[in-house]
C-alpha cells in the first residue's frame, strides 16, 4: 500500500460515491483526513491509493450500550472500548449509545473508534427496567434527573416509557401523562432532545403529546400512532434483532404473568407487518441493535436482513442505516470537506443490501482502519 508522508493517506475513490439516495458522484478524493470532491492540488511527487469500489457513509447504530456488559452490569472502559472496535469492524462508524451505566465519554477521545454520542444514563422508574442499567427515580424527581443527564451526555436523554406492571401483570406506560410532559420541558430547556425505550401501545400517544423527539423500538404502534408519528416526523429506531428476543421474554414470564407473555408475543408476532407500515406511511427508520447487555455487539447485519424480512427494499435499508441517520443526528456524510468517515464495497448496496456485510475498505477519519 502506498501512501503519502504525511499522517494521512490520499485517497482516489473512484467510485461511485453514493452521497444520497438520489444523488452521486463519479469519484472525489481523501486529503488529510476529510472529503473532497474535486481534483485537489496536490504537491508534486504526491502518492496516491487508487481505491475502487462502491463508496457509502460508514453505518450507523442508533440504539446500542457501549459499556454494559454480556448479561448485565458495567463493563470496564476497555471493555467499552473493544464494543466500540468491534462494531467499526462491522462498518459502524456513527453510534449513538441509548444509555450506559459507565461514563464512555473517553471513547471520544480516541480517533480509531467510531464517532459516539451518548445519552447518558437511563433513566427509568423505581423497580421498572432490569436491574442495575438505569438511573431508578419517581415522578418528582423525573425532571431534575433529566436536566442532570441532558448535562452530562451528547444533547440526548433516555427515558424507560414503559415495562412491565408486576401489580397489572402486564406491560404498562411507566408515567402519567404530566410526568412524560414534564420530562420533555426538561430536556428540552436543557438543550437536549428526548427518546424513549417503548414497547407498550398506550404508551406512545403520551409521548406523542408531550413532544418526544424520537422513539425506540416502538413495538406498540398502531395505524394511529403510525399516522401521528410520521405526521410529526419523529423516526423510529428499529432493534428488530432485540423484538427476535420477545419470545423468550414471554415464555421467561409466562407462569406468573400470562398477560404479559401473551401480550410480548402479539408484538413479537406483528413485528414485520408493523415496521412495513410504518415505513409505507412514511416514519423514517432508523437502525439500531440494541448491542450491549443482552446482544452481543457486531450484529447490525442482521438487523438490516431484519429491514429486509420486513419487506424495505436495499436503498430504503441503506437510507436507514447511512444517511438518514446523519441527518437526523446533524453528522455529516459525505460532503465536500466532511470527515471521511466512509466504506468501500465491491458491489452496488442500493440493489442489495447484502453488499453493505463485504467490506473492502473501512476509513475513520481519513485513515483506512480495515
Ligand atoms: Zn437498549
């Protein structure tokens, strides 16, 4: 491999380079770490890497844990930090965590992982999440908690919206409608947005009138909540690989909580249809995987085979896992003078999503890490 002298490569991508859905280029260039689309003016003697291939941002994950460890519990920085390495060498470069019981933000520090933006600590319920990931409060301490954590982490905060009732023996919203309300005037006046961890179908129009800013797994919506919610452009961030684990959740609850088990086994079910109607009626999906804890890191190919089990066609996969997340998350992707934060394939990603999993290159930053 032949490179400059200087910390950087230059690299001729010779394309194509895919900036949108619509949109590409015929090549452009790798100059000291950034993105160009002209010819730049190069010193005499320069060296240039040819690199061929199909060139797309690198992914996305909007939904995993950095720094909770298999099975539960904090896991050590460096523990984080391999996550973090592993899901790069998926092709992951952008993450934003949906929660960490560690402090991660000296992961941003180091310039070979994926750029991350946290949401801090969950915050959830007393007794209401498993045990040990959130921060536990009640309703009267809800918004302070959430003005603390809009502080600490990257302009985003998690709230737990439901789980389940052990009293009702079923799935319930966590808060009241008032209590949802005031933790978006929370964040909001904090400077931050708002996202919320929801399987239960009462939950979402709470959020909805309270002006939450995006939704996980949203599990629980119906045509309703499906027409409010692409009406109010709030996307959805998939973890279809984390709904596969309903099941197990159901049978886990089953004796003590049949409700409970039925209930998780309907969502389970209507998985697929759900997430095509909502992407028909126009919510933007968002991928996550919901990594860390009880996944594994590494799998957003097998969410994105999920998005196409669900009936999305490869460039709809491709907009949901590269460039809608980068608008929505104010990232760049590709633009002249952007961080080249990119993946080189073999093969045409907008026919076949599957090409997205044989990756020629990963570049971080400019440098070519795998
Ligand atoms: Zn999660």
């Amino acid at each position: 491999m032949r490179t400059s002298m200087s910390e950087f490569p230059i690299l001729h991508l010779r394309g194509p380079v895919l900036l949108g859905p619509e949109h590409e280029l015929l090549e452009a260039w790798v100059v000291e770490g950034r993105i160009r689309h002209e010819r730049p003016e190069l010193p005499a003697g320069s060296e240039v890497l040819e690199v061929d291939g199909y060139v797309v941002p690198g992914l996305a994950d909007l939904h995993c844990h950095l720094g909770i460890g298999d099975g539960g519990g904090g896991a050590t920085l460096e523990a984080a930090r391999q996550q973090a390495l592993t899901d790069r060498d998926t092709g992951v470069l952008l993450i934003r965590d949906a929660g960490s019981i560690i402090d991660t933000s000296p992961l941003q520090q180091q310039d070979d992982l994926p750029r991350l933006i946290r949401c801090g600590r969950h915050l959830a319920r007393t007794r209401r999440y498993l045990i040990g990931y959130a921060d536990e409060v009640e309703p009267e301490d809800l918004p302070a908690a959430v003005a603390r954590e809009a502080g600490r982490a990257d302009g985003w905060v998690k709230l737990v919206g439901d789980w389940i009732d052990r009293a009702a023996g079923d799935l319930t919203p966590c808060w009241d409608a008032e209590d949802f309300h005031a933790a978006a005037r929370a964040a909001h006046g904090a400077g931050a947005r708002i996202t919320t961890h929801t399987f239960d179908e009462d939950t979402l129009p709470l959020v909805l009138d309270a002006g939450f800013d995006c939704l996980e797994h949203a599990t629980g919506l119906t045509h309703e909540t499906i027409a409010r919610t692409a009406e109010a452009k709030i996307p959805v961030v998939t973890t279809l690989v984390n709904v596969g684990e309903f099941e197990s959740y159901a049978r886990q609850g089953e004796r003590k909580f049949p409700d409970y088990a039925a209930h998780m086994r309907r969502l389970h079910a209507a998985r697929y249809d759900r997430t095509r109607d909502a992407h028909d009626a126009g919510v933007q999906l968002l991928v996550g995987t919901d990594a860390g804890g009880v996944l594994g890191h590494g799998i957003i190919h097998d969410e994105l085979d999920e998005l196409a089990r669900a009936g999305l066609d490869a460039s709809a996969i491709l907009d949901a896992a590269a460039w809608a997340p980068r608008r929505f998350l104010d990232v760049p992707g590709l633009e002249d003078g952007a961080p080249a934060d990119l993946l080189v394939l073999p093969r045409d990603p907008r026919r076949d999503h599957t090409a997205l999993r044989e990756l020629d290159h990963v570049v971080l930053g400019g440098r070519i890490v795998t």
